[in-house]
C-alpha cells in the first residue's frame, strides 16, 4: 500500500531521525505471522493519520542493522519517534486502538 | 439487531462465519486484531487435513478468510471490552460502538502461558519471547533455551535450530509429552540438548537475556545456563476475562460446554481454544466453529417461532 514508506538501513536517518513531523515505524518480517496481523492496521494509521505522522516499514531480514541499533530482538515492534528521538516503543501485536491512543500522545 | 455475532476471527471464527454467511445469517465477526489467531505464530502446520505437504500458518488462514468473503462475511476491527446476555439479546459493546444480536459465538481463543518467574516481564521483548518464528532469525549462531515439554515446545526448537547455534530444551519431566514423531526429530537433530527434571528459577540479565538459573526438580541441584534467549512455551491461558462471572468456566478458565458449543446462557456458543476439551488444534476449532454456527441457526429460527407475529 503507497501510504507506509518503505525505510532501509541507508534511508532511516534521514526519513524518521530527521524528520519534522512525528514518525512511526513497522519492524516486520516475512516469517514472522503476528507481524502480518500489525501490518494491515499499520496500513489503516498511515492513511488516517497522512501529513499529520509518517509511518513507515523496515524489512528487518534485509536491514540488519537499524533494528540492532535500536535493541530489537522480537518483532513486531512498532517505535514512534518525536525530533529524532524514541518517544514509545510498542514489541509484540496490539489492537489497533491501542496503537491509535500512542500516536495521539505524540501530535 | 443482528442474527449473529462471533467474537474472534481465528479458525474457530472462520469457519462459523463461513457456515453462518452461507446459512445467510445477519452475522458480523468482531475481531481485535487481525484475522487469523495464534496459528499465525506457526512457522509450518503439518497436521491439518487437506495438505500432504504442509502449510504456513499465514496462508492457511488467509485462505480461511478469502473463504469467507466470496460469501460474504462481514469482519470488523473492533475489540469487544463488555457484554450484557440475554435469551433474546446480546449486547456487546467496543469502545466505538454498541452492537446487538439474537444469539453470539465466542472464538476467543487464548494466550501463551507464562512461567511466573523472575526476570521473566523485566527480559520480555529483550530475549524472553512466546514466539519463536517472530524472534528466533535474531538470535543467529547464538545459545537459547526452550522451555517446555509438548509439541509446542518441541517444534519451535527445532524451528530454532535454523538460526541459532544451540537450542537447550528444558523440561521438568524425564520424558517429553510431544508426539513422538517431535520427539524422534528432536533427539536426531544434533543442535538441541535436552535438559531433563529442570525447571528454570530466574532469567538473568539486565539490557537482554544473560543466562538462566535451573534447578533439577529430583536432587534439588541448582545450576547457571548462559544462553541469550528464552523461548517459553509451557501451555496456553484462555482469554476468559471478558466473560468471567458471565458463563460457566471450569477450574482453568476455559469455557464450559456440551457438544453443540452451547454454554451456560442461552444463545451463546463456545468454539475453539476458549471452549474446556482435550485437544486444542485448527483441526477442532474448524468443526467446532462450523457446530456453533449450527447451533446459533437452529436457536434463532426457535426464537423467531416464538415471536408474536
């Protein structure tokens, strides 16, 4: 779906850490199932929160090295970031209003 | 007013909300996440019927659900926080919306249990985990443990050995209550050691898992195991907190019923992980959400008969 942009190891500095909106990103992977429940509802907040937040997704197989930055070992893990900085960390699969209720604390 | 509503859209749900579209039923399924329930955790199911060559849990799901849609269903985000049960109405609100219904299939499934040990919520997301195809690719050519002694525990370290260096399975008992076909698989893959009559004490570590500390249940031993994940597959918890006090639970939480998914309250029917059995597998909650869906026809044309014209 064109609303969640796809971050890289390269991309991720520029694209979430200096970003001037809020950001979230979708740490998934194509193994992992619960990731596929977080996906669609990650798709949903993109599209309700456009220009507001920019959520975003990293393929954690091709991306070694962000998640290890950021002290990732399960998956799904949603963190929001505000002026480059970890505002929230969510690990595992939640509803999608509880997702919803973290990004409101970030605008 | 709905004819019916089913709160959960893993295999149990599916498959009553396919039988109950195709009864052309009012129904609408309710469901927090989304579809598919725990056996989207699965890496592979080699057990249910249909598929020589086995099936991801993801795909077999979501054929479940594309299933459903060529007839119709309705399945709807939303997570069910209370209900009011009657013969002739079922209230069940979200935090959005109230919905009603004749009669309701509760699909709700349940959680992997927790050890109860020390360390365990502190680690949890830093290598403590009850998944293991969601976390086991980070812990390439490291030393975890499993612990747990059923087919569960079993066919996650095997999983596991695909990354990791060492899988420890750790089990309090002398002999594995896995299917022996696991237990044969296990004992010929060279990656895992079984650690027999142990059980783990306290997960160490601060930033992430460290170690374990074990203590042998028969001589009492204690011991210190260095792995950098555990992965705990001990048995499941049913996610009974929504209908406490409100339906027949037996002595573990899961739902009392006979054998047509009916419960303590009239109209209201169990399928699936949620219901009291002995077996828990796709392979039940699929006849059971198609004996619901049934059962939830059958109860709603008497209810209508019995409706002044």
């Amino acid at each position: 779906m064109a609303d969640v942009l796809k971050v890289t190891d390269e991309t991720f500095d520029e694209e979430i850490l200096n970003s001037e909106i809020p950001a979230m990103v979708d740490f998934w992977a194509e193994w992992c199932g619960p990731c596929k429940m977080v996906s669609p509802v990650v798709e949903e907040l993109a599209r309700e929160y456009k220009g507001r937040i920019k959520i975003a997704s990293m393929d954690v197989d091709g991306n070694r090295q962000t998640p290890g930055r950021f002290g990732i070992r399960n998956i799904p893990t949603l963190i929001l970031f505000k002026g480059g900085e970890v505002a929230q960390t969510i690990i595992g699969a939640y509803p999608k209003s509880y997702i919803d209720e973290e990004i409101k604390k970030l605008l | 007013m709905e004819d019916l509503i089913i709160i959960g859209a893993g295999p149990a749900g599916l498959t009553a909300g396919l039988y109950a579209a195709r009864a052309r039923l009012k129904t609408k399924v309710l469901e927090r996440f989304s579809p598919g329930g725990q056996i989207l955790t699965t890496d592979w199911v080699e057990n249910y019927p249909g598929f020589p060559d086995g099936i991801s849990g993801f795909e077999l799901v979501d054929r479940m659900r594309r299933q459903t849609e060529k007839f119709g269903l309705e399945i709807q985000n939303q997570e069910v926080v209370r209900f009011e049960l009657t013969p002739e109405k079922k209230t069940l609100m979200t935090d959005k919306e109230t919905f009603e219904s004749r009669s309701l299939i509760l699909a709700i499934g349940a959680a992997p249990q927790k050890l109860g040990i020390e360390g365990e919520d502190l680690l949890t997301g830093k290598g403590v985990s009850y998944c293991a195809t969601c976390d086991g690719p980070f812990y390439r050519d490291q030393e975890v443990a499993v612990i747990g002694g059923g087919d569960t525990a079993v066919e996650e370290a095997i999983f596991l050995t695909r990354f990791a260096g060492k899988v420890y399975i750790i089990h309090r008992r002398d002999e594995l209550r896995a299917t022996k076909l696991l237990r044969e698989r296990a004992f010929a893959e060279e990656k895992i050691e079984l650690v027999w009559d142990t059980i783990p004490m306290r997960i160490i570590g601060k930033a992430g898992v460290e170690g374990l500390d074990l203590k042998n249940v028969k001589t009492g031993h204690e011991s210190h195991l260095s792995v950098q994940g555990v992965f705990i597959f001990v048995g499941y918890n049913p996610n009974s907190e929504l209908v406490k006090g409100q339906l027949e639970l037996d002595s573990l939480g899961f739902v009392v019923t006979n054998n047509n998914m009916e419960t303590s309250v009239a109209g209201v029917f169990a399928a699936g992980d949620i219901r009291s059995k002995v077996l828990r597998q796709v392979s039940t909650a699929v006849g059971e959400g198609a004996t619901a869906a049934f059962a939830a026809e059958k109860y709603i044309e008497a209810l209508m008969h019995k409706e002044p014209l």
